[in-house]
C-alpha cells in the first residue's frame, strides 16, 4: 500500500453532541483497504457514536468523513449502504419470523414491490454466501430458531452479499463461545486477506491482539492514539484507555465493613438462568459484580428484586429469611434495584422529576392516597441538593437531563425508600466522565454511611476502582470472589473462565 | 403554558368556533336548542373520561357503545318492573363494572390486547341485545323520564351531574395517588413496575371503572326519553375516542388532561348545529369531524417527533 492512495476511510476531527453531552469532540480515523483497525475505549467514550457517524445514523456536528479520498456529506443510513459501508450489531437486527434465505434478500434485492420474486435464485444466493463464510446454516431455517453466533453469520453474509467494503462489527463476540469465537475471527481474517476494511470494537484486549493489525484508543470523545498492535501491550493499551492512573479516579474506601445485611445461600432461578449463587454484603461494602454481558448479573438483580423471583436457596437479610416473591417485597424489604438503561426503565421522561422521586414512596409520603405537593417537592428539593442534580427545578421532566443527572433521579427515587442494600445495574453507563466521578463519590458516600452495595458494572476500571470486593459472575452463577484491589486480568480470566 | 399546549389550542379552536357562531349565527345560542346539545352531550362526556384514562394507560376499549346499549336495556327493564331509581343507578353501574371487569380481566390477566379483546366484547354485547330484544323498545314508567322534574328540571341536572362527574375526575387525576399511577404506566409500565406500581391491576381497576362510567351514563341517557331504543349507544365508542384524541390524550400513552377531552368534545359536538345555522348540508358533518381527527392527530405526531429531535 502506497503513501500516495487514499485511505478506505478518514475520518477528521469529527464531533457530535446531544444537548449538554459532548459524545464527540474530535476524533481522528483512518481505516485502509484489508486491515482489522481495533477500535478501544471504555464504556462512553464514544464508539457506538462513532459507529453512528460512519454508518450515517447520526450527521457529525463537525469535522469531516471521507471515503477514497472522496469528501462524504450529509451521509444517510441508505447512502452509507450504498458506498459498501456495513455495520453488525452486538444484537443482529435481522426478522426473526423469516427464513435464512429471505432475511439475506431483504437486504441484497432492490426495487419494486411488485417484481416476481425468483425463490429458486433466492435459496442460492444464500447458500452460496453462507458456504463462503464457512456457516452450516440451512437457508430455510427461521431466523428465530438461530443462536445468536448463528445470527451473527447471517448478518456478515449479508455484508459479504452486499460486497461491502468496510464492515464494522461492534463487540461481536460479547455472547460467544470460543469455538465460536475462533469460527468468527477465521471470517474476519478471510475479510481483511479480499481487501475488506474491518473495523473491529471488543472491549476483550486478548481479542484485540490477536486479530487487528492497528488500533485507535478513545477517551471521553477523543482519539487519544492509533497505533500498530504489534507495538503495543495490553498495560499500554490500558493506560492509554484510562488516562490516568485508576487510584486516582475513585473515592477511596475510608469505613470498615459492619455486620452481613445481604446473605444469598444458593439462590437459583431457572427462568432467570442463575443458578447457586451464594454472596454475603456487608454494610458499609461495595461488592463489584463483574463478569461479561450473559454472565448473570442483571438476572440475579431482577431476582433480588423479586422481578423473577427465586425458586431455590435462601436469602436473608439482617440474619432474618425473607421471601421475595414481587418488587413490592423487595421495597418493604428494604431493597432497592436502580436498573440498567435509565431510558427504557428508570426515569420516566414525561413526568417531572419530583414525581419521579416519589414514585416508590407514595405509601410513605401520601399515606391519605391523596398527593401533598408540599411533601413531594420537599423530598425532590432535598435530593437535588444532596445529589448535585442540575435541573431547573423538581417540575422539570425527566427528559429535560443531562444522562448523568437522570441517573441521580433514578437513583433518588430508590435512596427515598431508606433502603438497606442497594443493587446498582451499570450505574454510570452512558454518563459522561464528570458525572460519572460525582456518581462514584455518591456511592462511596451511601456506603459509608451503612448501605450494602452492590454495584454491576461492565467498567473494568470502575469495578476495580470503587469495590471493596469483587464477585465475578459466569454461566450464571459466581465462580470467583476476589479483593478489592485485584488486577484487571484476574477479573477478566475469572470472567472468561480461564484458571491461573 | 407549553406544558398545556395541546389543550390550549383545542380551546381556541373551540371558542373561535363559538365566536364564529355569535357574529354570523346568533340563534345557535338560543338557550332551548343549546340546552338539548349539551343534555345529549352529557353522557358522552362522562363516557369520554373514561376512555381517557383508558388511552392514557396505553389501551383502548370499543366496547363502550354495547356496555352503553346493555346497561340501557337493562335499567330500563328494571324500572318497567317499578324498580325505584335509586336502585337502577346503582345497579345500572355494577352492570357497566362487571362488564369492564371482564374486558380487564382478558387484557391486564391474560395480557391479550384490549383491541381484540374489546371488538369481540362489542359484538357479542350487541348480538347478544339484538337476539334478545329483537329490536323491540323497552318502555319506561313515567315517573322516570327526567327524573320525574320538568323537562328543563332534569336538562339542568344531567348536565350538572356530568360537570361533577369531571370536575372530580380531574382533581382525583391531579390530586389521588391513582392518577399518579395511571400515567405512569401509560408512560412506561417497565419502569413504573420496578418503582412498586402494579400496572396488571391498575389495567384492571382502570377497565372497571371505565364499565362503571358507562353504566352511569346508560343510565343519563334513558331518562331523556319515554323509552329505551336496544340500538342506543352505536357508535359511541368512536365518538368518545375522537373527544379524547381531539383534546390532547396522546395514542401512545402517558399524556392527556380530562378538560382537553371537555373542549374536544364540546367543539366536535358543536360541528353539527353549527353546520345547520350556516346552512351547509348536514353530509359534511362527518367530513369535517374526521379532518380535524387527523389534525389533532398530526399535530401530535410532529410534536413528539420533534421532542425524539
């Protein structure tokens, strides 16, 4: 490859930003014809953002994209198809009702509506795609009836199909198996060896070497460094992730664990997938859960919480058996679950955020069924303050936040129930950094001040930053209980399920 | 003022209406004609508040118009009996509960959706009426008809009845915890389930209630007339719906205030006379009810368009 040809793709100082949140604020890409090009950074630095730009979901509020040297402008979702730009999801979004075969003419036919469709010429396409790939899927097969490695395939032989140029794949191995994994990699190599441009996102460093040739770090929105892999080890690449140095990010633990508030003894819940967990919290203690997306962890949340509750084991709390069959026991219990995806089930975006604090207590607050306004906004008033939350006031909808300050409302809501332990489900997911350090320093402080925590996070950095111990969840169940200060990699090998 | 947006401007169109009819049709307000347009208004608007909690809690029922039809029936059957209407109301309207408790138990229990669920309890309400009564009227006692007041004795007090029955809707909507639930869970019923709502059983009681309403209105409605047409109440369901989707309750769920729904109805109700008093063909009525349906309705989908940016 000459200096002299173009890039596949470039990208210049691109920036993107949603109300406050500044997603992008420049970053810098290039991807060449026939290379893997890793794309690294935690959770909200800003890669599924940057995916959007490229794939033309989302117009850039600056900077520039180019293609073979050829400016893109006003890039649409349909247009970037059309240039051979290619995206697989972590979730394939393909029709689960239809079959192999016409899943893959969805996306490859064009025209019209009334055309006479050539099933015989369909059924082949497919077959010869998926033979390329090396998939052993039967074309006839209904989507639905595929595991996700298998959907995964169908979208790749569907870029292939469409003689895509650069295929992006974001975390596509997040719910493989090796074996699968190792099927996976074998097609992306077959991709980059045709002039295929990949770019690769995986949050699994172990991947990153083994598979890219360069990759580009992001931090808080910005291209940090891209760099050949072979140069590079895995602290460096962290390092350049991170910033800065962990201990420094965290609020440092100052109390001493009290008595066991949480004690699960082989909790199981088959419809939940989570089998024999045993764990105790103590107050006072932030128990990280880690482990990969499909490990578990949401799911022993939601049976904590009684949303799927237990069918085996025991939990107690203060010493004392309990019985969580429904949300409402959790929250007579004295639990409290702040949910993952604050969007779809935290705050609710119409209504303001007073009424949204109050959501969990109106037995408390309202013990006459009917509302006291004065109560209400007294509640939302004081959590404002405690919890910094930038908003105009309480009557301000839930909408009108920034992501981190929504997270302090649903957050509020479930401290108005005066809980005893407290599950967080990624709590600073799509948060930006300075929020995010305040929401740490908050945690730390609810600890202190006697809660049991326990806090799911996939922020490696930040499980290892804010926990005082760490139990690491696989297939279900907690296969590893590590100190606090653990290194990175004995958290990712107990996750991956490799003994040292 | 943003916040009430919706319902504002439904207002306007409605007293633009009016002012309309003031400078160039002045004998629509002559209080006799007015008076039955708003008495025959009155059960609707009752029956509409409840299909505005219904929407607002993401679901719809169309079987109010055969609720309205049955609890008709059977009031006016009662009262045939020499039932005192002291017992007729009541009954009347555990008959309009029992019947949306059924509805609510398909939808909230075995989680069907209220659109299928509803279409087939509004056939088979109706069939059912049709087989028994062969289309025969029911005659009522005399002492029946208006209360037994005046005629203008018991125009007054139906509608008076039915500004009750909203004025209490709308603080219980602003002020009961219930209210609070009710949009919650037609916001987002996930999320009000994590928060310890139960949105099962308030789908439920949102059902009955909406039975209960219609069986009070029934009820408003048989004591206009000497008899009870087994016919009575077809259509209602779209007129109710059209009331709350004019006044500002949004399809999706979540949004809506009961005196958005009063202003909707109001301004679809009066379409009619108006059209009369301008001598336009009385055929446009329906024309012209449907484009500002869709008006409504288009409105509200640039609005949230433009909120998702």
């Amino acid at each position: 490859m000459s200096a002299a040809n173009p890039p596949l793709l470039q990208l210049s100082s691109v920036a993107k930003s949603f109300g406050a949140v500044r997603a992008l604020r420049g970053v810098s890409f290039d991807l060449r014809a026939g290379e893997v090009h890793a794309l690294l950074g935690e959770n909200g630095a800003g890669k599924s953002t940057l995916i959007k730009v490229i794939t033309g979901a989302h117009q850039p509020d600056g900077g520039t994209l180019a293609m073979d040297g050829g400016l893109l402008e006003k890039l649409s979702p349909a247009a970037a198809r059309k240039l051979g730009i290619a995206c697989i999801y972590q979730q394939p979004a393909l029709f689960p009702d239809l079959a192999v075969a016409e899943n893959i003419a969805l996306r490859l036919e064009s025209g019209g509506a009334l055309r006479k469709v050539d099933w015989a010429a369909r059924r082949l396409q497919a077959v010869g795609l998926l033979e390329r790939i090396g998939a052993d899927i039967s074309p006839d097969a209904e989507v639905r009836s595929l595991s996700m490695p298998e959907q995964q395939l169908v979208e790749i032989a569907c870029a292939i199909g469409s003689g895509a140029r650069i295929v992006i794949m974001d975390e596509p191995t997040a719910s493989l198996t090796r074996k699968e994994v190792a099927l996976l990699f074998a097609v992306v190599r077959d991709l980059r060896s045709r002039g295929v441009g990949v770019v690769y996102i995986s949050h699994r460093l172990e991947e990153i070497f083994e598979l890219a040739d360069r990759v580009t770090v992001l931090r808080d929105g910005q291209s940090v460094g891209t760099c050949p892999v072979s140069g590079m080890t895995e602290a460096g690449l962290i390092k350049l992730m991170v910033g800065r140095e962990v201990a420094q990010l965290y609020p440092p633990a100052e109390g001493v664990a009290g008595q066991v508030v949480l004690a699960l003894k082989q909790l199981g819940c088959a419809a939940g997938g989570v089998k024999n967990v045993s764990l105790e919290i103590r107050a006072g203690e932030i128990v990280g859960l880690a482990g990969l997306v499909g490990a578990g962890r949401t799911e022993l949340a939601r049976v904590l919480f009684g949303i799927t509750p237990a069918d085996s084991g025991e939990i107690s709390l203060n010493g004392r058996s309990i019985t969580v069959a429904s949300p409402q026991d959790a929250v007579g219990q004295g639990i409290a679950y702040v949910p993952e995806d604050r969007r779809r089930h935290g705050v609710i975006l119409e209504m303001p955020i007073a009424q949204n604090m109050s959501m969990a207590i109106h037995s408390r607050i309202f013990p006459a069924a009917w509302l006291r306004d004065g109560a209400e906004a007294r509640l939302a008033q004081e959590f404002i303050r405690n919890l910094g939350i930038k908003a105009y006031g309480p009557q301000a909808p839930g909408g009108s936040l920034s992501g981190g300050n929504q997270q302090k409302v649903s957050l509020a809501r479930w401290l108005a129930t005066r809980p005893k332990v407290l599950i967080l489900d990624e709590p600073t997911q799509g948060v930006d950094v300075g929020a995010k350090s305040e929401i740490h320093k908050i945690i730390r402080r609810l600890a202190m001040e006697g809660l049991a925590v326990l806090m799911i996070s996939s922020d490696l950095p930040e499980v290892l930053g804010m926990s005082d111990r760490i139990a690491v969840m696989r297939g279900g169940t907690i296969t590893a209980l590590l100190p606090g200060k653990s290194e990175a990699h004995a958290v990712m090998a107990a996750a991956l399920g490799q003994n040292q | 003022m943003k916040r009430y947006f919706r319902e504002l401007s439904v207002a306007g169109a409605l007293l633009i209406l009016l002012l309309v009819l003031a400078l160039f049709a002045p004998a629509f307000f002559q209080p006799q004609p007015l008076r039955s347009l708003l008495t025959r208004e009155a059960p609707t608007l009752v029956v509409a508040c409840g299909m505005a909690f219904v929407i607002i809690i993401r679901q719809i029922d169309i079987s109010v118009g055969s609720q309205f039809a049955v609890c008709s029936v059977c009031a006016g059957l009662l009262a045939a009996l020499k039932w005192p209407l002291v017992l007729v109301l009541p009954a009347s309207v555990a008959l309009g509960a029992l019947m949306g408790a059924f509805n609510g138990m398909l939808v909230a229990g075995l989680r069907l959706p209220s659109i299928v669920v509803t279409l087939a309890t509004m056939v088979t309400w109706r069939e059912a009426l049709r087989w028994q009564r062969q289309g025969q009227f029911v005659n009522l006692p005399d002492n029946l008809q208006w209360f037994g007041l005046s005629q203008s004795g018991g125009q007054w007090t139906l509608m008076g009845a039915a500004l009750v029955v909203l004025t209490l809707l709308a603080w219980a909507t602003r002020h009961l915890a219930a209210g609070r639930f009710i949009y919650a869970i037609g916001s987002d019923a996930e999320a009000a389930r994590l928060a310890g709502l139960r949105p099962q059983s308030t789908t439920f009681a949102v059902f009955v209630f909406m039975g209960a309403l219609v069986g009070l209105a029934a009820m408003m409605n048989v004591v206009q007339s000497p008899q009870v047409d087994p016919k009575s109440g077809s259509g209602l369901e779209l007129k109710v719906i059209a009331a709350a989707v004019v006044g500002g309750v949004a399809v999706s769920g979540g949004r809506g205030r009961l005196w958005g729904v009063f202003a909707g109805l109001l301004l679809l109700a009066c379409i009619s006379p108006a059209l009369t008093h301008f001598h336009v063909e009385a055929y446009w009525e329906k024309a012209i009810q449907g484009a500002i349906i869709l008006l409504a309705v288009v409105a509200d989908g640039v609005r949230s368009r433009k909120q998702i940016r």
